[in-house]
C-alpha cells in the first residue's frame, strides 16, 4: 500500500505537468510547487511559535477559518502558517488576513514532509476534514508535534474501517486528537479502537453565524431585489445542470428573480451563462451600477466576481445551492443561517445537515424541473410555509453552534 500510495502521488504530479499548458488550475498547480520549500525558507524567519493548518480548498478553509480566528485571540503571540492543496484553494486566499503565511502543500514525500517542517518548525499542526497526508503524518509524530484533525466526519465504507486499511488506520494514530462533527463518528472509531476522538460538532456553523452577523454593503444587490415585487431566489455554487433547472423554472413562474452566483466564473462560463438566460435580459454583477435601469428589466444577476455568496444570501426570499448534480452539494449553512428555506439537487446524502433539515422540514432536494417549479411555487404562494420553513433552518443553525470553542479549549 505504501508503494501504491507514492506511485498516486508521482503519477498525479506528472499528468498535472502535462496537462498545464491545456488546464489552468494544472499550470497553477505545477507552478506554485517549483522551488516551493525554498520559497517557504526565505520568507519564514521567526523567533515566535508558529501553529499550522493545512487545507484541501475553500470549503476547508472556510470550516477552519472560525479556529484560526478563534486561536490568535487566544495566543496573540503566535504566529499561523496555513497551506493548501487546490489551486482554488491558494489562489483565493493567498493573501488573506487568516494567517501569516500562506502556501501551497509541498508534495507528500518524505523528503519534503522533513524539509517543510525543518524550515516551519511548527508547535502544532491542525487539519481541516479530509486532509490525510501519510508522510507528513508520520514525520509530525516522529518529532512528537501535537496534530489534530477537526471538522472530520466518518462512514463505514471509508478504508479506514475495511480489512485493507491498516495502511490507513497508521494515519489516524499520528492524531493527538480527532475533532469529529458527531457522535457517529466518534462511535465508528471506537469500534477501531481510537479513544482520542471528541465529538465536537461542525465549525462551519460558528462560521456562518459568524459571517451573518457581519456588515458587508452590496449597493448593487439592494438595488436589483428593490425593482419589483417579484420572488427573489438566490441560487449559489451553481453548476451547468442546475443552471438548466433554474431557466426551466423562470420560464414556467413569471414572478420568480434570480441572483445567480456560479462556481466556476470564468469568462467561458460565464459567458455561457449569459446566452443561456438571454431570454431574462441577464445583467453580469461587474458590468453594472447600483442606479442602472437594467437592473429594473433583468430578471436574473448573474455574480461573476468571488466572495460575496456568504453575504447575498441573506438577500433571498428562498435558496437554491448548487453541486447536487455533480460530486456533492455546497454549503447550504450559508442560506440555513438567515432563515431561508432551501432548494438542492439529489447528491445530498453525505451531508448531515442536508439530510436533518429535509427530514424537519427547512429544505427540499429536487431532481427535475416539475419538482423544482412545485417548491418554489408552494414557498411563494404559501407565505406562512415559507416562514416555517426558514425560521427551522435558522433555529437548527443556532442549536449547533459552539464545536470552535470546545476545540479552541482543548488543543
């Protein structure tokens, strides 16, 4: 396995070597790790202890985000050094306040994972969900460096709980402690025998509560939901095949309005996105002003520009998240905090909160076009049953806060 497991890593650096000059996130990738350790040696110098956290991308980032804040107020002295895996990952939050330096993860071979933590020499290591890096692991554990994992969550088909998984269960030794998001998990690594796992919830909550209770002034976003009486439904993280879902639905109810917010906007993307809608005069968030009449004919705003999704929800009469027709929906805590009932596609089940607010009532998932037109219809016909409906979302937010603090108190 430990053979197989290099071979991956190898066999996964060159075809992003060779499929740089085709793909961007691979030319990104393969630049941003040329010369990665010594660029990480001339730009740390310091006397001060230094804590890492490592991320896959964005959503790790995010779930993280609440402890790093939550750890430089309880040590102002140190100092953070975050990393990523994705390009969408560092190439966003490169130069994000959220730590003192930022970086790509350098390649998991052994002679980096001593290298790196040759030049960081970190007093803790901290990673976010997913993130499980055999020889960073282990050279962690071999210089007794604390190293936790938080915001992981487990299932019975990961390797970890399969006759073939020692490979994998040697990992989780290297974990001082694993910060679970419920007590399934914790149950799960018992039966393994892992006693150092603490059921402490889900960070993304502390997050999003975070982020509704923070001022952030969209003059253009005000100015489109004030042109008319019609429904707003705010569609976040979307995909092409939900993109097709939405143009169904504005066809078939005339007083639906769409703030349309893609996953991915770039120009081919968006440009796409723009011909796709024509038929609704879509106006693109970086080409217009707040006094524009535009605003007043469009009936969709398409959001091609990075980090306001989180802060335009709250604008939403009803949400539709994204990525439930691709590999797994997105974060649907960031409608749930502002009492806005949501919409998804089908891939929701490994999502706990996704299943908890379907089966209270806050959420609904959808597969074709007559089941989203039948939602949204009964949420802007039946105003008593979408209020319901997103004061459940917002309450369940609100129940699960605390899992940064109880964190924060034990590493």
């Amino acid at each position: 396995m430990n053979f197989l497991y290099h071979l991956g890593l190898w066999t996964y650096r060159l075809i992003a070597r060779l499929m740089s000059p085709f793909y961007a996130k691979a030319a990104l990738f393969t630049k941003g790790h040329n010369g990665l350790i010594d660029k990480i040696k001339q730009q740390i110098v310091c006397d001060k202890p230094i804590v890492w956290f490592h991320c896959a991308s964005l959503g790790e980032f995010e779930q993280g985000r609440p402890i790093m804040e939550a750890y430089r107020l309880k040590h102002p002295g140190h100092k953070i050094v975050l990393t990523f895996f994705s390009p969408s990952g560092y190439e966003v939050k490169k130069g994000s306040p959220a730590a003192d330096w930022i970086f790509y993860l350098p390649l998991d071979t052994k002679r980096n994972a001593r290298r790196f933590l040759d030049v960081v020499q970190p007093a803790k290591a901290i990673f976010v969900k997913y993130e499980f890096w055999y020889n960073f692991l282990i050279a962690l554990k071999r210089r007794n460096i604390p190293t936790y994992v938080v915001a992981a969550t487990f299932r019975p088909s990961q390797p970890f709980f399969r006759w073939y998984g020692g490979f994998f269960r040697k990992m989780l030794r290297t974990f001082t402690l694993l910060f679970v998001q419920n007590q399934a998990s914790s149950v799960l690594l018992e039966q393994i025998d892992f006693t150092n796992a603490v059921a402490a919830g889900d960070t993304r909550f502390d997050r999003v509560w975070m982020q509704a209770h923070s001022f952030c002034s969209l003059p253009i976003v005000d100015a489109f939901c004030r042109t008319s009486e019609h429904h707003l439904c705010v569609a976040g993280s979307t995909w092409p095949q939900d993109e097709a879902l939405l143009l169904q639905a504005l066809y078939d109810l005339p007083s639906l309005k769409i703030i349309l917010v893609p996953h991915e906007v770039d120009l081919l993307h968006i440009t796409q996105i723009v011909k796709l809608f024509s038929p609704f005069r879509p106006v693109r968030y970086s080409q217009v002003s707040a006094a524009e009449a535009l605003l007043n004919e469009s009936r969709v705003l398409i959001v091609d520009t990075i980090g306001l999704l989180s802060s335009i929800y709250r604008f939403g009469v009803t949400a539709y998240v994204g990525g439930g027709f691709d590999a797994g929906i997105h974060n649907i805590l960031e409608a749930a905090v502002y009492g806005v009932p949501v919409l998804f596609g089908p891939n929701h089940q490994k999502f706990n909160e996704a299943v908890d607010l379907i089966r209270l009532g806050g959420a609904c998932t959808i597969c074709t076009k007559q089941e989203i037109i039948t939602h949204l219809s009964r949420w802007m016909s039946d105003e008593d049953a979408r209020i319901e409906a997103g004061q459940v979302c917002r309450e369940y937010v609100n129940n699960h806060l605390g899992a940064t603090q109880t964190i924060i108190d034990l590493i």
